[in-house]
C-alpha cells in the first residue's frame, strides 16, 4: 500500500503519464530509514527536503509541517503493518502537472512507499566489499547536484557499469576530476588519525547521514574531521574508505583497484551510531 496525497491505496496504483516527475524529473525525495515506529533523524531529512523544494522553487503547502508528514508515514507503515519492523521510506514530492519545462504551476503532490528491510540497527558489514572510479560521466558542481531529484541518470548508468565489471559500488568523479561521493552515498577517507569528505562545493549530496557522521567525529579528539577535496590519487594511500547513506548506516569499502583497507575506524563509528540513534 501506498500514501498518494493522504490516500492510502494499492502499490499499482497508476499515475498520469504526464506526471512531472516522470516527465521532466521535476520530483524530490527522501529515503528514511524507520525502526518500530520511529524514524531516524526526521528531523534532518524534513528540513533538506524543505531546503530543497525552495531551491526548485516549489510551491511548499501550509500542512507540510514536521509532525503532519511525519503522521503520514506512520500511517503508511501501520497499513502495511510494518509499525513493529524496520522499514525503508521513500516520500517522493512532485510538482502537479501542468506545463511543459515551463510548469504552470508550483503546487505540489506526494507519494509514499514502504519496504521492509532485514536490520534494525547499523551494523559492521564485513563482507567484501570493492570499487573502483567511475569516469564515463561527471558530476557538475552546482546547488543542484546536492539535492535527492529524480534526475539520476549518472547513478543509474554508474550502477550498470559496476555490475558489468564485478564491482560492489564506484566512486564518481566531479568536473575538476575529484573524489565527489560513490553511487549510493557519501564518502568518507580515512589517514592516520585523519578522516576526510568531500565539501559540498564539490558537488557531492547533502546526505543525512554525512551530516551525522560529521558530528560523531567532531566529537571524537583521537580523529580530525576534514572537508576538503579528495583526489583520486589519495585513494591508493588511505588507510580505510567508508561509504554512508541512512539505509547501510556505514559501509566499509574492502579493495580499490590494487589496495586493500582495515575497517576499524568504520566499526567504531558505527558503534558510536548506534549509541546516538538509543539515546535520541
């Protein structure tokens, strides 16, 4: 069962061909992360997602608060009897038809999708685990290359590459040939007691889950949390890489091309996330 504007209907309920989202990729959202009831960091999810509807100039309904869209995926969670379950969210906004680029409106509709995942906390993933650059195409730094749009054409096309060649994930490369993030998340390297992300100048997504990251490091005197531009080159001489996205919590990456990494900083990291998500 799905959410379409407060309606709680079939999962193969059909949209109008000349949905914006499907149309012109004139869509937005956000994957949460529920467990039992609760959803991980809300908060930081519902503020992007307003942060990124001004940012395409949508339309931004006076009932969207916190506490209404939040009653709407717990309702969508109890119809699909997954309130007592971790669970994946998709709240997916689109602008109402009309228009061709050029909307003639900026009203907007929602949809959202439940599915049932297997963990109900982040854990330490020790299976292997490898990646590799991917270079056919490059993200262009720009405010929209932070937003969660329908416009992923560079991560679809990427996730068949990886698959062709046997590979777990692949790092994406911006225009100026720097690390931006992996296909399904936010990266993270690690150097001594140094641990670097790409800034958002880069062009990388403003994820959720980097932001907490961010702050348990920051947190952490033994490490030093660093935003700057990643080069491939610095790739072949880290100690660990990790990837994030609120889904996996933290993935460890196993091999780069001829280098193989530890993954201890990630386990403590994931440890100190889940210590964070008991005590919010």
């Amino acid at each position: 069962m799905v959410n379409f504007n407060e309606n709680i209907l079939e999962d193969n309920t059909l949209l109008s061909v000349n949905n914006r989202g499907f149309a012109y990729g004139d869509a937005l959202f956000e994957t949460i992360k529920a467990s039992y009831g609760k959803l991980l960091f809300w908060e930081d999810h519902y503020f992007r997602l307003m942060a990124s509807m001004r940012i395409m100039r949508m339309e931004i309904p006076m009932n969207f608060t916190m506490e209404y869209l939040e009653e709407q995926i717990l309702n969508t969670l109890t119809e699909n009897n997954l309130s007592n379950a971790s669970s994946r969210v998709k709240l997916t906004v689109f602008r109402n038809e009309g228009g061709l680029y050029l909307p003639e409106t900026n009203t907007v509709s929602f949809l959202i999708a439940v599915k049932p995942i297997d963990t109900d906390f982040y854990i330490a993933n020790s299976e292997f685990y490898e990646v590799d650059l991917f270079k056919d195409y490059y993200v262009s730094p720009s405010l929209l290359s932070t937003l969660k749009s329908n416009n992923k054409a560079l991560n679809v096309v990427g996730s068949i590459y990886a698959k062709e060649n046997k590979l777990n994930n692949c790092l994406v490369l911006n225009t100026e040939k720097q690390v931006v993030e992996a296909l399904n998340g936010n990266v993270f390297v690690v150097k001594g007691n140094e641990i670097k992300t790409p800034p958002m100048g880069s062009g990388c997504l403003k994820g959720v889950m980097r932001k907490q990251i961010i702050e348990i490091v920051n947190s952490l005197p033994e490490y030093e949390l660093v935003e700057a531009a990643i080069s491939p080159f610095e790739l072949q001489k880290a100690d660990e890489i990790f990837i994030t996205n609120v889904v996996v919590g933290i993935q460890s990456v196993s091999k780069y091309r001829k280098k193989t990494f530890a993954s201890e900083v990630s386990k403590l990291l994931i440890q100190k996330l889940n210590i964070k998500i008991r005590v919010s």
